[in-house]
C-alpha cells in the first residue's frame, strides 16, 4: 500500500508539471493527500468486482492495476490510453479489469453502479461492485435513490464516500445539516460506518468488513472515509474558500509519511526503503511519459469512430 501510495502521489505531482508545460490539457482534479483510500480500499477486491470511480481517479485507475503508461497517454490524449484518447484525464476506463470509468457528472457513477450489481446478482456471480463518490454527491437525487433501490434489492453494492469536508468550493457543514454522511445512509437500512480515510490500513480494513459482509449475501454497505484534498478541486480553482492552517493540519495526517512511521517502527522498512521505492517509481513515470509523448494522436479520419457500435 506504501508503494502503491507513491505511485499515485508522485504520477499527480508529475501531471501537475505537464499540465502547467501544456502537455495535458482539459481538466486536471488531482487527489493528493487521499490516496489512502485508493490504496486500501482497492488492495482488497477480486479480480471479478467492479470499481465505478469519479472524476478524480487516477489513483483509483491506478491501484486497480491499470498500467501507468496507459493512464498517462490517456493524459495526453493518445490513442494508446486506456480510453484511446477519447476520455482524457476525467473518463479512464478498462473493460478487461472492470474498471467501469470516472464520470464528469456528480453522482452519474451511482447508478451505473447500481446496474451492474443487479446484472452480477442476477448472472449468479459473487462480485462486488464498489462505487466511489464524493461528498458532494450525497446531495444529489441519485444517492438516495441508488442508496434505497440497493438495500431494497439486496444488491452487492459497497458505497464508499470519499468525505473530503469540500464539494467545490462548498463546506460539508454549509451544504448538509447532517454532516455524519454514515448517517445518512443508515437511514435506508445499510450498515454504514465512518473510517479514517488518512489512514490506508484502516481503510483496508474496513473495506475487508464490508467486501465479506456483501458476499455474504448481507446486502450494500456504505463507507464514509473521511479524507481530504491537500490542492485545489482542479487546477482551475484559485482555492479561496479554505483557510490555510486548516490544510496544514490536515497536512500533518498526511497518509505516505504515516505508514512509513508505522512500518518502521514494526521493522517492516528501513531508512532507505523510501528513497528507493520513489527512485523506482520515479523510473516508472519517466518510462510513462516517455511512452505517451512518443504515441500517435487519433487521426482525424477516425473521428466518427465510436459513435455507433461498430459491427461484429
């Protein structure tokens, strides 16, 4: 989880420097200071389950074991990309590894998540389809109607809400009057809890909790992870609505640096063991842009392409 961690930091990081060059353009949410979340939680799913991400899912894309390369020339718009160049950085998508996409809509995944719990369920497969939203979207007509169609039919959804305490630029406390999200989604009848989400090994567990309580046949269960977003919603927000000593505090939960702490001092990692995990990653994401900038754009003869289904 350490390593996967890093990844994610250190591809963000590197997005920002070519996103500021011109290299990627379009939209840019980066989820620096929460890839706890993606780190932990997907650390525990099958090959079979379902993830349907968000906007801001790089890591998620990441820790599912897409390759880095085919996110990054995806970032670039290639044909290469894990969506051929057609999603870019808010709509990575993997059939193979059912990775079933971030989504430019809030609470648009809710849904999609929904739909292919029920197809699982009804194919007799025991997957989990593990669907991943902000706080924001807790607002919004298709959690509640998600959230009550879920439990009703028992579907094997896990809910898992990424609480960063900001929707935009709204504070959580601003736009709900219940501001424990577990809450919320217990009143339909989910078993619902709070983790830290600055914490991957809580995360994990957690997520271990509720993966075996669904395959259990126990119905949806819904995680509220409480993170937060150390940058700006995306590279276009000038970030005015948050008082910078709140972010340093956050800051100072920051996830790499704690697990690093713990897992030396259960003598799992020595004082190189960082350095050399970051020079190794560092190594990957050279290799990724590499790749990406040496990969062809779309032609533009192709551009009615996947309009229609295509025949078979």
């Amino acid at each position: 989880m350490l390593r996967q961690m890093i990844r994610i930091r250190r591809f963000e990081e590197r997005c920002v420097q070519l996103y500021s060059a011109e290299a990627i353009r379009g939209f840019l949410h980066l989820s620096i200071g929460e890839e706890a979340i993606a780190a932990g939680l997907l650390s525990v799913l099958e090959p079979d389950d379902a993830v349907v991400s968000t906007y801001r899912e790089h890591g998620h894309a990441l820790a599912r074991g897409i390759p880095m390369d085919a996110v990054m020339a995806e970032m670039y718009g290639r044909t290469t990309g894990c969506s051929h160049g057609r999603g870019g950085s808010m709509h990575l998508f993997d059939g193979a590894r059912r990775f079933y996409g971030g989504n430019a809509i809030v609470g648009g995944g809710l849904p999609v998540a929904v739909g292919l719990a029920l197809a699982d369920s009804l194919q007799g497969r025991n997957a989990v389809t593990v669907c991943l939203f902000g706080d924001g979207a807790v607002a919004e007509g298709e959690f509640h109607e998600c959230l009550n169609l879920a439990a009703l039919w028992r579907l094997p959804v896990l809910f898992a809400c990424e609480n960063n305490q900001y929707a935009m630029g709204t504070a959580l406390r601003r736009e709900h009057a219940v501001t424990d999200l577990s809450l919320r989604a217990a009143s339909y009848g989910l078993a619902s809890w709070p983790v830290d989400g600055m914490d991957a090994v809580a995360v994990a567990a957690a997520a271990r909790r509720a993966t075996e309580s669904i395959r259990g046949g126990r119905g949806p269960c819904f995680l509220e992870l409480r993170t937060y977003r150390f940058r700006a919603h995306s590279m276009y927000d000038a970030d005015r609505y948050r008082d910078k000593a709140e972010i340093e505090q956050w800051k100072s939960r920051d996830p790499i640096p704690r697990l690093f702490a713990e897992l030396r001092a259960d003598g799992a990692c020595g004082p190189d063991d960082q350095a050399a995990l970051e020079a190794e990653v560092d190594a990957e994401i050279d290799a990724a842009v590499a790749a990406a900038e040496a990969a062809p754009l779309e032609p533009v003869t192709d551009l009615a392409r996947h309009v229609y289904a295509e025949t078979r």
